[in-house]
C-alpha cells in the first residue's frame, strides 16, 4: 500500500489546482460544525495542521492568530493567496505535520480537519498535536473514520488498499487514535454521510 510522506506531498501537489472545487463545498458545513464547537477566546493562537488550500480560514474568528501548515508547497502557495483576499495575517508554512517546527505548549488550539486518516502515522500526528497545545488546550478534530465499536471487516480493508493510495484511509478509529495519544473527548457528532464522518473536540487529558 502506498502511504507515505513522500507519496502524499507528490499528489496533493497534483490535487492543489483543482482541490477546492471537490472540497470546498463538500465539506463547507462540516467544518463549520467542527469549528463551532470550540471555546474561542480573543486572542487565542491557532495552528490549522494540514490545512490544504486554507478553506478553513473563512470560519475562524478574526480576533485569533491564525498559524497553517501543510506538507505540499503549492497548497500553502494557495492558502496564502486566500488569507491574502479575506484580508487575513495567516503565518501559512511547508511543514510535515508529523514533525512540526513549533516549540512546546504554544498553541491554544490546534485544527486537523481531514488529516488523521491521510497520515501515514497518524499517532505521530497527535503526538505533535499534544505537544504544541498549551495545557487546557483544544485539539479540533474532523474526517472519516471506521465506528470505534469494531475494526474494520475484510472488504472495507481490502477497499483500502486503493483507497488510501489515491485518496484516504478508511479503517481508522477516533477514539483509540485519540485517547492512545494522551487526549480526552469532550465532544463527538456526526457531521457528514451518516456518522462516516465525525467532528471531535479534545484536551490533554
């Protein structure tokens, strides 16, 4: 199975020029809901890991510092373009999320919209999540996952193997990913396609 870092900043390069118009609507009332179940404050610092072409940006509060990532340079080429027309002063970076240059405890809040089940160590991910968000912190969490209640049956693993090359993985589970990597789930709905996809809010636990 291809999924890796190398393979995954080649294609989203590739996706980068026609990714809004499969994205940006599909998932616009998904990452509202996401993001309206975080506790904003004036002022807070925010990291948008894997924030692709920056469709997230629109539904931030403006009175938050606004730092994003994303492993392939021409994303953050467009998310930059986008902060710029919504007149937003977004820090827009190339990082590895599984590496992130940012000091501990930074971070009032920490965004990983449609990441986790693309990773390819997704426990890495949140390692780096926890590490970066300040105590009390905020990990905003949304993407497709397989029901916590069982893994994932034959088909749906066979299924993956083309799936998670050109696209997703789709035998993750939030919650052993999530509480495995230190955090506790304040928050958990169903956004999109049934409960397919899921928004979650959690805090170092």
């Amino acid at each position: 199975m291809i999924n890796t870092t190398a393979w995954n900043r080649i294609r989203y390069g590739l996706y980068a020029p026609i990714y809004d118009l499969v994205a940006d609507r599909t998932f616009r009332r998904a990452r509202q809901l996401s993001l309206d179940a975080v506790a904003w404050q004036p002022g807070m610092r925010v990291l948008l890991v894997g924030a692709g072409t920056g469709l997230d940006l629109p539904w931030l509060p403006c009175d938050v510092e606004v730092h994003a990532t994303d492993l392939s340079p021409r994303m953050v080429g467009r998310m930059q373009e986008r902060a710029e027309q919504l007149g937003r002063n977004a820090t827009c970076r190339v990082m590895d999320a599984e590496a992130l240059d940012y000091p501990d405890a930074h971070f009032d809040v920490v965004v990983m919209h449609l990441i986790l089940a693309v990773m390819p160590r997704p426990e890495r991910g949140l390692a780096e999540a926890r590490r970066v968000l300040a105590p009390g912190g905020q990990l905003c969490v949304m993407d497709k996952f397989q029901c916590d209640e069982r893994p994932a049956g034959l088909l749906r693993r066979l299924l993956n193997v083309a799936t998670s090359a050109v696209a997703t993985d789709i035998t993750r589970q939030a919650r052993p990913l999530l509480e495995q990597a230190g955090f506790a789930i304040e928050r958990d709905r169903p956004v999109m396609l049934g409960s397919l996809f899921r928004a979650l809010l959690a805090r170092p636990a």
